[in-house]
C-alpha cells in the first residue's frame, strides 16, 4: 500500500491523477498491442480489452454475421473475443485447403479450462480425454481409430445396426401416433428415439422412454447442450481471474452436468464390469473392456483406462445425439411448411414403399426423399461453426500468420449458402440435387459434418437414422401448422454450437 501512495503522490507531482491513469491506459493497451502476433489475417476492428465481442454480441446467428464480414475481409479472417484471438475459415476452398490439405497444422481443439480440468487427468489440455474435445495428436488418433473399428463391428453400415434404428422408429411412429392429430412438440420425442439408438451401440440396449435412468440421461444432455454464457463467464473471457468466481454461472453449472455424464457412464461401465464375458462382446462398453484385458499393460495403462472410457462414450452421446435429432427436427418443419414438396415425398414413398419398412439400402430408390433431406442440411447444417479448431504449431494460411493455439471457427454456412455453389440459396430447392433423368447427384461442397481427421465421428449413423426417421415419419404422417398458429421462425439459434430450431409445435395426422 504505501509503494501505491508514493507512486500516486509522485505521479501528482508531475500532472493530476486522471492525467496519471489516462496516461498509464495508453501505456498498457501500446503493451499489448505490441504483444500481439505480426501478419495476423485482416478482420473487424475491435474494442480494447474487449475486441469484437460488442459486435458479435448484436449478431442474430453468427454463422451468418462471419459470413458477411468475410466478403469485406476475406476467407481467412481474424476476430478477437476479448483477448483470444480467433480465426474464421469461409469458402469452400479455403476450408478444404485449412483442413484436409494442412490438416496436420489446423486439427487440434481449443480446450476450456474447465473442460480441461474435468474431461483429462488434472494435468494440462493435452491429457483431456476422449474424441471431442482431445487435442491432435497420437493418443486422439488411437481413440479415434478404436472407436470407429468398433463402431463398424457393431453395424455402422450393416444390418444389425439397420435393425436398431428400425425398432426406434417403430417407437418414434407409435409416440406420434398417440398425440391423435393434436399440436405438439416434437423435441423430446425425437431426441429419446436417437439416443436410443446410442444407448444399444454403447450399452447394449435401449431403455422404455419412461425408465428413470433414461430420463436422467435426456435431462442431463438437454442440459448440457441448452446451456447459455452467464455474465460472469463473458467476463471471464476478458479478464480470466473471473473464470474462478463462484456462483450461479453456467460454466459452474456446465460442470455439473458434465459430471453428471461422468457419473451415469461410470455406473454403466460398473455394471458391465460385473457380467463381463470375453466371448460374448455385447456392445460398446464391452469391446473396449476385452482390450483392457488383451493390451500389453503399458498400452493399457495408455490408451485404455476407465478414464478414457467414460470421456468416449459421452462424446458418442454429445455428437450422436442433439445433432440428428435436430436435423430430423429442420426436416419435419420444412415438410410442414412446404406441402407441396411434402405430397411429392409422399408420393415417392408411396410408390416405392407402401407400407413397407424402409431400408437404408434403398435411398438411391427414393432419389427426391433424399435429395429433399440434403437440401435442409444444406440450408440447416446443424453444427454451422463445427466445433471450434485450433492451430497446432505456428504456421501460415493464405498468406497470412496463424499463431499456435489460436481458435478457428469453420464456417460451414458461408459454403452451404455460397450462391456460386448454390443459386438462389436461401431458396429450399430439393432439385437442385437431382440430374436430368431425375437422379439424386451429391455436391461435394455439402460438408455438414465437416471434413478432414475431424470429421464427425458418427457420420455413417448419423446418415442411416435421419433418413429412416424421416421416411418413417413421412410413410405415416402428414405433417401441418396447428389451426391458427403463427408460422414458426426459420432462422434458429445457436446452442452449444448446435443450429436448433426455435420451439415450435406441429401436428401429424395419420395417412
């Protein structure tokens, strides 16, 4: 204290005290502007401490906003939040060239601190475990690998795991059934019918959507992904000694309902360890339990700890679940408001179909079905961000200098609604994916579940489920506004990163 009063009373000496602290301001923001990195990608002027975030903070929907900058700034773009620099990746091209052609470089994850603290072993942001949120590099590419070679062998592609998505829409028909032609909501229904599906890849079986446990799960994942920044974390962003106030902020609650996942899958694992047979691998859970055993202890103790279990199969929930069932959610409220294009799916399933249960297998049958569902992946793409990346090295991107550790957005939608790629793209246009003879033809340029080494894990399934929901659904239903009802918003929100559409009610009337 009396170093403070002789610096004030020295400082009086030469000029009065709100000259002294204008002064010294000036004095830290020339510091850390000095202190930032050279060459940095043009972007947005911002605020001093700060930066963009006041700009950002008015955006409707994000995805959007950068995608209009990027027309003034260019496809590689810096923004700051606070003090972290971030960097935003638009176009086509220059997402391809960041992610798969320098993939080495543009891979990695920005990890929250308190993500970091819970998800890994207590030690730095490279111990977080899983697939999600782990940083690039070997242990993340041997869990990855694992993963995706279990995942094949319980059905990724195959009939076994065709049979599970069928019995859930079975399910998912009878839930709709019982509303009898009356408005409802179609979120929770949905959302129990897709995390069913991962509940028999990881656990071996489903649950009755009325069984506790399973409502727990719900609850704990609607949770995890409806989550919104307090004030006191948007501070923490600028100044990070805030990050460790207590209270009622959501990354306070975040952990909570992390650790909530962390409980429910270690009781999962638990029971399984209790009836484990090595000759009759069941699921998930089990194949990763028989390479416990099969390991060298060294590799065990590496790559295939409980630890790195329970981080694996909440990612499994967390990118397997909110994400299909909000892209069966964009489709059934674009059938509502488009009946034209709704009567032509029906007649194409009708045709094709009856009332036969619908195989994966027979998209290329259903060209205008499927050409109808990519288009609202293409308008709705349900992670248009992805999940933030981040540089793993210095390196250099169009020109221009990328610091190690700097946060990338991908810009999924600057892609999906680019019109030289897609004319008239805020149009829902399903033709557009179909040739002349009426074929359904894939444009490379829809990447709703990213590209490179991060691509989303569960594509393959994720692809099965919204098609055969979908085409179930619309095999059964017509789907209609409720009499008198405004016609619901078509911009959605940003969730956790996940594109929702605003709450809306709808109303299915049995064909």
């Amino acid at each position: 204290m009396s170093i403070l009063l002789e610096v004030v009373t020295t400082a009086r000496h030469f000029a009065d005290l709100p000259t002294f602290l204008a002064a010294t301001c000036v004095c830290l923001l020339t510091y850390l502007y000095l202190q930032r990195p050279r060459n940095l990608p043009p972007g947005p002027r911002g605020w001093p401490l700060l930066g963009n975030i006041p700009t950002l903070a008015k955006s409707a929907f994000l995805p959007a906003t950068f995608t209009e900058l990027s027309k003034q700034y260019g496809d590689v773009m810096t923004i700051w939040i606070g003090g972290t620099i971030a960097i935003v990746l638009s176009g086509y091209e220059t997402i391809r060239t960041a992610l798969v052609k320098r993939a080495e470089d543009l891979s990695s994850r920005k990890i929250p601190a308190s993500v970091a603290d819970l998800r890994g072993d207590g030690t730095t942001k490279s111990s977080v475990k899983g697939i999600l949120y782990a940083a690039y590099g070997p242990q993340w590419k041997h869990q990855r690998k694992f993963a995706l070679m279990t995942l094949r062998d319980f059905g990724f592609g195959k009939r076994s795991l065709e049979g599970k998505v069928n019995e859930e829409a079975n399910a998912l028909v009878q839930e709709v059934l019982s509303q009898n032609g009356q408005p409802f909501d179609p979120k929770i229904i949905i959302q129990n019918a897709v995390s069913n599906v991962i509940c028999s890849i990881a656990f071996g079986e489903r649950f009755e959507y009325g069984d506790p446990d399973f409502l727990r799960l719900i609850q704990l994942l609607n949770a995890t992904v409806e989550e919104n920044a307090s004030l006191v974390d948007k501070i923490g962003t600028i100044i990070p000694v805030f990050r460790y106030l207590k209270g009622n902020s959501s990354q306070e609650r975040m952990v909570k309902m992390f650790q909530g996942l962390q409980e429910f899958c270690r009781e999962q694992i638990e029971k399984h360890r209790l009836t484990f047979d090595p000759n009759d691998i069941r699921d998930f859970i089990d194949a990763f339990l028989l390479e416990q055993q099969r390991a060298p202890e060294e590799k065990a103790r590496e790559h295939f700890t409980d630890k790195e279990l329970q981080e694996v199969l909440i990612d499994l929930f967390l990118g397997g679940t909110e994400t299909t069932a909000t892209t069966t959610r964009w489709g059934l409220l674009y059938m509502m408001l488009n009946p034209d294009i709704q009567e032509k799916v029906h007649q194409e399933i009708d045709s094709v179909l009856g009332q036969s249960a619908p195989s994966y297998a027979q998209r290329n049958q259903l060209p205008y079905t499927t050409a109808t569902l990519a288009e609202v992946q293409r308008m709705k793409p349900v992670a248009p961000l992805s999940v933030p990346h981040a540089a793993s090295r210095d390196t250099a991107l169009n020109g221009y200098n990328i610091p190690q550790d700097a946060m990338i957005f991908v810009n999924l939608w600057s892609v999906h609604m680019d019109p030289q790629l897609f004319p008239d793209p805020n149009t829902f246009r399903p033709e557009r994916f179909l040739d002349q003879d009426g074929n359904f033809v894939k444009h490379e340029a829809v990447i709703p579940f990213g590209i490179g080494p991060r691509v989303c894990l569960g594509e393959q399934l994720a692809k099965m489920e919204v098609f055969m929901l979908f085409v179930s659904l619309m095999q059964r239903f017509t789907f209609h506004l409720p009499e008198g009802a405004p016609e619901p918003s078509m911009l959605g929100k940003l969730a956790s990163a996940i594109n929702v559409p605003c709450p809306f009610e709808l109303c299915a009337v049995a064909r």
